[in-house]
C-alpha cells in the first residue's frame, strides 16, 4: 500500500473521491489486520504508536459509503405529490396514491376521478388526510438524506452508454440519459445507488435504465433539486425523489415511486409500479449525537432497528446494547423509543446497558428506534458495537454488527457536531494517515 501524505489526501478527496475513497478502504483494512502492541509490553513511543492506531481504527469504523435510504411509510406509494396528480389514458398505478395538501378535486383522470378517467390505481387513495401527510413528511426525509450522502464520482454528460457500480452520482446542476444507462450490483442484491443532481432530469424518447447482476431497483434513489421529465417510452427504475414536480410523457413505465415534493405527478399511459425489498432479516444501525463530546458531556445513542419485510417483525428477546468500558448511561437517562408493541426500553443511569424488551415491534417495510443518553468522563474513542445475533425476531436476526464511535475530547464538542461527513473524513484524514505510518513503523521495529 502506498503511503500518502495528510495534505496529498485532503487535495485527493475533492478532485478523485471514488479514488480517495479506496485508498481510505485500503488504509483501514491494513491497519485492521495489525495487532495493536499491549500498554505493559511496550515503550512510552510504542504506547504513543499504539494510541494513534486505536485512534484511526475508531475512524475507521465509521460508516463512509452508501446504504439504503428508509422511506417510512412512503414505502407502499407509487405516487406521491403535493399540488395535482393528473392521468391521461390508461395509467396503471400499483401502489398506493397520495396527495397533500391538496385534495381529491386535484386528482384527475382516474376512475374514482370527478368526472371519471380511465387511470387504474390498484392500491389506497388517500386525499389531503394524515397518511398522506406523513408519507410525504417520510419522503422528504429520503430526499434529504440522499441529499446528505458524499458524492463518490461527479456526472459530467449524458447517462446513456454507462455502466456504473454502486456509489453516489452527482451533478451541480442537471442530468440527462439518452440510450441506456446499466447498473451493475456486482452481485450484491444490497447494492446502492444514488444520483443527486442540482436541477432537472430528463431522458429521451425510448431511454431505459436496467439493473444487472442481482441488484434491486428500491435501492436506486433519484435525489432531483427541480423537477424530473421522462421521454415517451421511457423505461425507468427506482425512487424518483423530485423537489419540484414529475412528468411521464406518453408510454413510459416505472418502478419505483414517484415522489412530486412541491409539485404535481403527470401521467400519460404511464405504468408504476410500487417496488418492494426482496424479504430478509431485520438489522440495525447505530449512531452518537453529537458523535463527539468534552469529558462528562452527554450524549445521545440511537439504535436504528430495520425491517424490510411486508410484515410487523416483534422482539422474540430483548436486545441488549452494552455500553463500551468508560461509557456509562447519563442521569437522567431519558431512555426512550419509537418502537409499537409490548416491549419497553431500560436503562438506569450509570450503567452500562440499553435494552428494549422483547415484544416491541418493528413496522412493516419500515424502521423504529430505541435511545439513551451516555456519557463519559475520560478522554478516548470508544467503539460500541452490537454484534449479529443481537437482534432477535420473527423476522429473522440482524447478520452484520452494528458500531458507532463516540470520541470524548478536551475540545471536541465545539467542532465535530456541526461537520457534514466530508467535513468530518477532512478533519480525520490527517489522523488515518498517522495511524498508518505509526503501523508501518511498529512492523519495521517488531
């Protein structure tokens, strides 16, 4: 592995992130495959060596690249929009529709239309009332943290006649696809892909955009700053995220959702079709708010429990969160969750665990939480991790670990709060760079 200096990866990361990306991948996975040398064994310089290792692989265990994108209860709209959905011909919506705040004399050219259309919708109507409300409130938290993800490589040109791996795509201002666009999940049926874009989309006349190798196309999210047009016979897949409005000229087809923000859905012969998770087992995610805090400030642990199944998963056993060796739960503890069902959350201050009882609930095709205020009062970064099999349900058991990193710090609660992620990977480069070369060092002298 090539060893770079903290100036040379700062100056990488802005001009070749996908390129900087990997080399962080190749520094963190060279760093977990070297033994950290034990206090009492070593020498005040090994010690300091030693630190800095555990420093950068607490960085390193921050998540940095995509993960899906939860919709909440968006998740079983095809259409969703703000000011007007209108049909013409034979739509085929498969899916739940939405409006809000406007009501049904805003929807038109459907069959339950006033007058009526011959627009087909195979699922729920909902005009103006609080399902939609909330659907639309949980499509906006989507486009807000597709919006929030680094962006991997930028888009320069037309779409078609790529083929892109899983990452996040950007462009300041617009994007387009003519031809075909091809997405290759590299055989990771959790294989994300996003595309944030400053302004419009559109694709041409008889576009398409086709997954291949195993990918699914409700991990495709379209983040779109105005509004997103689709050529007639256009052939679509995923989340169309639009602030402004979406239009579907004559004959085009999607799989996705179509989400109009602050505007209006336009449909003409258009089919959608709400797409759904291939089942699997629930899993969880975790994070410290602030991630970073002086010693005896508090902080909050959040449990994110995930369900990607068509049905309620309950706790079959509590799950159980140990807090890591000097962090313990804060007085008060304010414990509390999100989650339905039985099962409660417990923790006492000054402990060292969270739980939440078995029979809580997780939504279908959705997510709950569970949280605590921590605290600790010596400096360090620690590393809580969940590991798999914490999560017991009748939806299966979380198989990956879940970590988040809180880093206790003389000054750290005045600037880490407030950093986006690249502001944060900016801030920790030099640190990862350190961490390596104090590696290579205790390799050369072991």
């Amino acid at each position: 592995m090539t060893i770079y200096s903290a100036s040379e990866a700062n100056n990488e990361m802005f001009t070749q992130p996908h390129r900087f990306l990997k080399r962080l991948d190749e520094a963190c996975r060279a760093l977990r495959s070297t033994t950290i040398p034990v206090a009492s064994n070593v020498g005040v310089a090994a010690h300091k060596r030693a630190g800095l290792m555990a420093a950068s692989l607490a960085f390193c265990s921050l998540p940095v690249l995509a993960q899906t994108i939860p919709l909440g209860t968006a998740t079983g709209f095809g259409v969703i929009a703000a000011q007007a959905i209108t049909s013409t011909g034979a739509t085929v919506i498969t899916g739940d529709l939405g409006i809000h705040p406007n009501n049904a004399s805003s929807v038109t050219g459907f069959l339950f239309s006033t007058p009526p259309g011959t627009g087909i919708v195979t699922g729920t109507p909902h005009f103006a009332d609080a399902v939609a409300l909330t659907a639309k409130n949980d499509a906006l938290a989507a486009y807000n943290t597709a919006a929030s993800r680094p962006c991997t490589t930028t888009i320069s040109g037309d779409l078609g006649g790529r083929t892109l791996t899983p990452g996040v795509y950007c462009s300041a201002s617009s994007m387009g696809l003519t031809g075909t666009l091809t997405l290759d999940s590299q055989g990771d049926s959790n294989a994300v892909f996003i595309f944030q874009m400053g302004s419009a989309l559109t694709t041409a006349s008889a576009s398409q955009v086709r997954m291949i190798n195993g990918g699914q196309s409700c991990n495709i999210f379209w983040q779109i700053g105005s509004s997103a047009t689709m050529g007639t016979g256009s052939s679509f897949l995923g989340n169309v995220l639009a602030s402004s409005s979406v239009t579907m000229t004559t004959g085009t087809s999607s799989t996705g959702r179509l989400i109009a923000l602050n505007g209006a859905v336009t449909l003409d012969g258009s089919t959608v079709t709400a797409c759904a998770l291939a089942p699997g087992n629930a899993s969880l995610t975790k994070s410290f708010s602030p991630a970073a805090i002086n010693p005896g400030g508090s902080s909050r642990l959040t449990v994110t429990l995930i369900n990607p199944n068509p049905t309620v998963a309950t706790l079959n056993a509590p799950l159980i969160d140990t807090l890591p060796l000097g962090v313990v739960v804060a007085n008060p503890p304010n414990a509390s969750t999100t989650c339905g069902g039985s099962g409660v959350p417990s923790a006492v201050a000054g402990g060292s665990t969270l739980s939440l009882g078995a029979g809580a609930t997780i939504p279908a095709n959705g997510f709950c939480s569970v949280s605590v205020a921590v605290t600790a009062s010596s400096v360090g970064a620690y590393v809580n991790t969940l590991n798999a099999g914490a999560l017991v349900t009748t939806n299966g058991n979380n198989t990956a670990r879940a970590q988040a990193t809180l880093v206790v710090g003389a000054a750290a609660a005045a600037t880490v709060p407030t950093l986006s992620t690249w502001a944060l990977l900016l801030s920790m480069v030099t640190l990862l760079v350190i961490g390596v070369a104090a590696q290579r060092r205790s390799t050369r002298q072991s």
